[in-house]
C-alpha cells in the first residue's frame, strides 16, 4: 500500500457536540502497544477538539477499498460518554488528546461487521536518525478535513501540501513545535503531518528513489494577525464563528510526534483501556 493510500485510511473525521456548541475536527488512528494493557486502539487529536463535551461522532468504512465504499457502507459510530475514553497530555500546555477506540466500537459496532482503518503505527513516526536528515525546508502533507469538508460518499480526508516553515528538527521558540506553510483552515485541528518525497529523496548525501514517508507531528494552531499586524497563535477554531476579524498568515503550528508517545505514558499509568 503507498503511504498517501495509508494517510487516507487513517484519518477519522470527527464531531463533538455539546448543549449549545459543535466541534468538526481531525484525527488519525493508532495504536500503542503497551505492556500493561496490551493493544490500546485511539484516535489522536488535539485537547481543545474534546475538552468540554460529552458527546462525539465518527464514521468508518466497512469497505476494505476505498473505490467500493458507497453511502450504505458507511458507519456512523456514536457515543455519549466522551470525557470518559478521552486522556489528555499530562502537560496542560500541549494541546494534545487521545480518544480510546474500543469502547466506542463495543457501543455500535456488534452485528460482526468488519472496519477498515490503517492504523499509524509507532514505527511511521519520524525518529531521530530521519530527524537528523531533515532540510530547513521540506515537502510535508496535511490530511483531514478543511473546513468540515470531505468526500463524504467513500469517507475520504482531503490532502494539503505544504513546507517548513521553520526546521521540523528543531524546536521552535525552545517548544517541541515547528511550523509548516500550508493553508490551515478551521477543521484542521488534529491532522496528521508528513514528512512526504516522491519520486526522489536526498539521504546520506545520496540520491534514493521512491517514496519517503514519516509523522512529523499534528496541527494545532495557527498564526494570524489583525488589522494593526499583530501576530498571534490562535488554537484553530473547529467552527466556522470567529468573534474578531483576524487574517491568516498561512502558518500553521505543529506539535511533534514525539509528544504523542507521552499520552501513551498516561494511558499505560491511568490503566483505563476499556
């Protein structure tokens, strides 16, 4: 399977509902492989995606292909008891979540159907050696959904290209963040970015053909500014309203993988994996 094929069949369109507000966000799917609790399925999104509401809805495919899926075989999945399968980044800071798959999968999947999801596994994220080969400036991809938009008849993420724009293998302002030049809009909260080269990539001082594909990390902000150029990081709104009029600077902010692997710690000290 190509990486971009995989990219697609991670990412999980996600809505969070409360009394009187609604949240339409990005996530992906992994697992961590955890030695207390074994397999422990979850969806990654960002803290301010799910911090607040009790109710959320996913859709999964029953189709192994996208190019069979159809309307009939979607699943919507729903549960009201969010705060319950979600852990959060034990630093308040970093605006990281994890949502626990299977009890929502226990909820509404029991007729024996079978869903189809490529998970993003600990071995996809960018590790130090790749690090270490990074340009200032690389091609990176965005997958998820844009505004709440996608192809909603084969469930399907929409692919945004990018760069960096600022070293992915250094920590901008001292913070396990690097930002990327992409348009980011609300909706793209919690989508997955790539380190992503084809058909060539530079490695070792050698020319390599083929893909190059790892996780750099997953959107959380952006930088905007107002009318009097005041720049500012804004958690990307997951609805459309906005109080205040403030421009994009088409600069997206970018937590690194490696501190996806700490809610793995929580998960595993927390021991709820239901």
């Amino acid at each position: 399977m190509s990486a971009t094929n995989k990219m697609a069949k991670s990412t999980v369109r996600i809505e969070c509902f409360g009394a009187e507000r609604r949240s339409v966000a990005s996530s992906f799917y992994c697992v961590f492989p955890l030695k207390t609790l074994g397999a422990v399925p979850v969806l990654i999104t960002n803290r301010h995606v799910v911090e607040g509401f009790r109710n959320i809805r996913i859709v999964l495919s029953t189709a192994p292909d996208p190019r069979q899926a159809t309307l009939e075989r979607r699943r919507v999945l729903e549960f009201d008891r969010l705060d319950e399968v979600v852990h959060f980044h034990d630093n308040s800071k970093v605006d990281l979540a994890a949502i626990l798959l299977r009890p929502i999968l226990n909820t509404n999947v029991n007729d024996g159907s079978t869903i189809y999801l490529e998970d993003i596994s600990l071995k996809d994220f960018a590790a130090e050696g790749i690090e270490n080969q990074l340009r200032f400036v690389q091609d990176v991809l965005v997958v998820g959904y844009p505004q709440g938009q996608w192809d909603s008849t084969r469930n399907l993420p929409l692919f945004r290209r990018g760069i960096t724009a600022s070293p992915a293998m250094l920590d901008y302002n001292g913070e396990s963040k690097f930002l990327i030049d992409c348009s980011i809009f609300p909706g793209s909260s919690g989508s997955p970015v790539f380190l992503y080269n084809f058909p060539a990539y530079i490695e070792d001082g050698n020319v390599n053909f083929g893909e190059r594909c790892a996780l750099l990390g997953i959107v959380s902000s952006v930088l905007v500014h107002d009318v009097e150029g005041t720049v500012e990081e804004l958690d990307i709104p997951t609805a459309t309203a906005v109080t205040k009029s403030l421009m994009p600077s088409n600069l997206g902010v970018v937590i690194k993988a490696r501190e996806i692997l700490k809610i793995a710690e929580v998960i595993a000290r927390e021991g709820s994996a239901a």
